[in-house]
C-alpha cells in the first residue's frame, strides 16, 4: 500500500456535508461557509512518546487526536464541522490504519464532523487535526469575558486521567474498579461540545481543561484582567478516587492534573437555574466550584479555609519541572 492507496481507499468519501462542495482528493478542499455564521479555528497535535504512549491502541489515538480539537469548539462555543487530518507514519500497516480509520470515522459521525483534507508524511508516529467550527455572528465563546462578580463553574469530573496516567505509568496502582472508571478518561475524552453550545449567550467566558484547572482557569483570569478564588471542597471528581489516593495527591490531580477536557466557565450568579437546567439537557454535570473577584490571580482554599499553594499551575512543555 502506497500513501495515495492510502488516501483513496481510507479517507475518501466518507462523509457527505452540503457545505463541501470539493473533499479530499483536490489540492485543497472547497468549503461554502454558512450565512451568519462565524467561524472557530484551531489546531492540536499529538506525537507518540509525549501526548500518548508509543503501544496506545491505535482506536485509542484516533479518539484522542479528534477529541482534543472537538474540545477546543467545545471551549468556544462552536459547532464542529470540518477537518483536515495530517499524520505522520513509520509504515503504512493495513490494520493498525483500518483501526484507526474507523475509530477516526465513527467520532465524526458521532459529532456530525467530515474529514474535508489533510497530509500523509513518513516519519516518527504523530498526528494534527485542524478543525472548524461555527458559531453565531459575534456569540464565539471567548477567554476575556469573566466578570467581578460571576460564579465559576467546571463539568464532569476532575483528576481522573492525571490517576489513569499515574496508575499506567506504574507510578501507584489504582484498585481494578477505580482504574475501570479513570482510564477511559484518559484515553477517551469525551468533548463537552453540547455543554458549549448550550453556553452561548449564558457564559461570559470559557475554556477548556487540558492543562490542569489551576492553569487554565488562570488564562480566564490573565485575559479577563480579574482575580478568582475556588474551594477544594467543591472541585467535582471521583469518590473511589478520594477513597483511594491521599488527599494531596487528589487535589494535585483536580488543581494541576492534564487531560480533563471539561470546560471551565463563568457567569453572572443570576443564570445559575438557566445553567443548570441547560447543563441537564446537554446531559453533562456541572458544578459550580468558585467566584470571579476585583485583583488578579487564583486563590484555593482548603476545607478548613487556608490557602493552598501550587508549586507548579499545571503542565507546561517548556518549565524545567
Ligand atoms: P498535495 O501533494 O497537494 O499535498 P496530497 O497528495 O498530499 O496532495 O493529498 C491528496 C489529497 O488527499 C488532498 O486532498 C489531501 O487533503 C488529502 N489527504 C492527504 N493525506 C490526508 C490525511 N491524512 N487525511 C485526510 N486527507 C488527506
Ligand atoms: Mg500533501
């Protein structure tokens, strides 16, 4: 199999989209854009040996690689709607690019996405999606709206996959049950694209959970020029987790753990019911975890009420450890 062999009989044609009027195949795909429609852009890449393990399932890489983007809408938002899909291969293996393929192929579907282009490279095992996305004219979703005064809220649960990578690093052993729950979490990031959505025109501002929720939140407060303060106690995660791990360990994982991909938000305490509610029908938790105060800054405090420190915000590529 050659790379255009590749193209043709893995890629191609796999979707059907009104708004494309050219796929894969072309020098560069044709996209119509929708009326009164913005569009959201972005990328994120993922390379064997640093975003997952080098023997990571091939489905599983497939899910990440697209759940990662999805959950950069999500943030915004937006609407995914198309994608372009660059990979770097060390060989073409029919049945690892089939799994793969069809795991790629059946979260599209799942969220009504289409695979429109990309590049096929040989070289060391690593992945880029692009992705697009629409949003109502002017209603995109941004990191510069937190308000004094607004609550902040996070979904789902917080910490699982920084305990799903420590127990596959074989840093700690998770019970079987607890590992159960955490390592889909890890592996499968479900993208709170609905949540996002559901939040236009409610949130003042959003982002998603990649790098820790210390870190992250901290870029809503850096870009909204305001301070915060959140409570341990009321960061969501996993009973068992807290049952298993000491309270330390935990609170490293809620406050600076990668890979959550919930969504971190603000809004004015008046939308609380309407959150909720909407939260409900999105079918995704929320909790509502702190405040937006005049300053700058995160403060966490403890059950007890005493400020707790972070050596580190979350994980960056770059610090030095
Ligand atoms: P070019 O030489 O112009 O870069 P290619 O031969 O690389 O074109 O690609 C041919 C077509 O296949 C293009 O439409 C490109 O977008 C698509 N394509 C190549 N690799 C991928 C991929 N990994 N995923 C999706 N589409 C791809
Ligand atoms: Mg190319």
């Amino acid at each position: 199999m050659n790379e255009f062999d590749f193209i043709r009989q893995y890629l191609c044609n796999k979707q059907k989209d009104g708004n494309v009027l050219l796929g894969i195949g072309d020098d560069a795909a044709i996209v119509r854009p929708s009326l009164d429609m913005d569009w959201c852009i972005s990328s994120d890449m993922l390379l064997a040996g640093r975003h997952f393990f080098t023997d990571t399932a091939a489905e599983d890489i497939a899910h990440k690689v697209l759940a990662v983007n999805l959950s950069d809408m999500a943030a915004m938002g937006a609407t995914p709607k198309w994608v372009l899909l660059s990979a770097a291969l060390p060989e073409l293996n029919p049945v690892w690019l089939k799994s793969f393929c069809n795991q790629f192929f059946s979260l599209c579907g799942e969220y009504g996405v289409s695979l429109i282009g990309g590049d096929t490279t040989k070289g060391n095992l690593a992945f880029n999606v692009t992705i697009i996305g629409e949003v109502p004219k002017g209603l995109g979703l941004r990191r510069s709206g937190a308000a004094v005064g607004d609550d902040i809220w996070v979904s789902g649960r917080l910490g699982l996959a920084a305990a799903a990578l420590e127990h596959l690093s074989g840093r700690y052993l998770l019970p079987p049950e607890t590992a159960k729950i955490c390592l889909p979490c890890l592996l499968r990031p479900q993208p709170r694209v609905a949540l996002g959505r559901a939040m236009l025109g409610m949130a003042h501002a959003a982002q998603d959970v990649s790098d820790g929720l210390a870190q992250d939140l901290g870029h809503i407060l850096c870009a909204s020029k305001v301070g915060g303060q959140i409570y341990l106690q009321d960061l969501p995660t996993l009973p068992e987790l807290a049952e298993s791990l000491p309270s330390e360990i935990l609170a490293r994982h809620m406050l600076s753990g990668g890979d959550d991909y919930e969504l971190v938000f603000t809004a004015p305490p008046g939308k609380r019911c309407e959150i909720i509610a909407a939260a409900e029908k999105a079918e995704t938790a929320v909790s509502r975890i702190g405040k937006i105060m005049a300053g700058s800054g995160l403060e966490i405090f403890d059950s007890d009420g005493r400020p707790i420190y972070l050596k580190k915000g979350g994980f960056d590529h770059f610090s030095d450890g």
